[in-house]
C-alpha cells in the first residue's frame, strides 16, 4: 500500500476529522481513507442502468431485487393514430 504524507494541515481541521473519526468509530488514519476514497470515486460507473438504479433505491429501504430484463427486444414508441 501506498502512504501519503499531508503537511500543513490547520488545527482545526485536525480537530474535525478526529471528532469526525471518533463519532464514526474509526481512527483518524481509517476516516482520512474513507474520505479519500468517496473523493476518488468515479460518479458515472460502468454498472448498467439497472444497476444505477438499484443503488439509488436502496437509500430508500427497498430490500427487494430488481429483476433483469436481458434478451428483451427494445420497441420504438409509436405517435401516429
């Protein structure tokens, strides 16, 4: 694994992420990883919809699947009467 070494750093921000850790039960070091690593993360995954979906859901307490809909032919809306 690779180390980083942030200098500089205000005190008061020190303060904050050690509150911060304290609250999530973690130690500074493991809260400074986890901030860094939700800082990385690539906001358009390569999941398929369904699976964007899924995630979105579960912040809202569906528990259930959601089912595939592979090998289903996609049919154009039609707008003539």
């Amino acid at each position: 694994m690779a180390q980083l070494v942030v200098r500089n750093v205000e005190s008061s921000v020190k303060l904050r992420l050690q509150r911060r850790a304290r609250r999530n039960g973690h130690s500074m070091e493991e809260e400074v990883r986890d901030i860094l690593r939700d800082a990385v993360k690539d906001e358009h995954s390569q999941a398929g919809l369904g699976s964007e979906c899924a995630v979105l859901f579960s912040k809202i307490g569906i528990k259930s699947d959601i089912p595939e809909l592979r090998g289903h032919e996609a049919k154009p809306v039609g707008f003539e009467k």
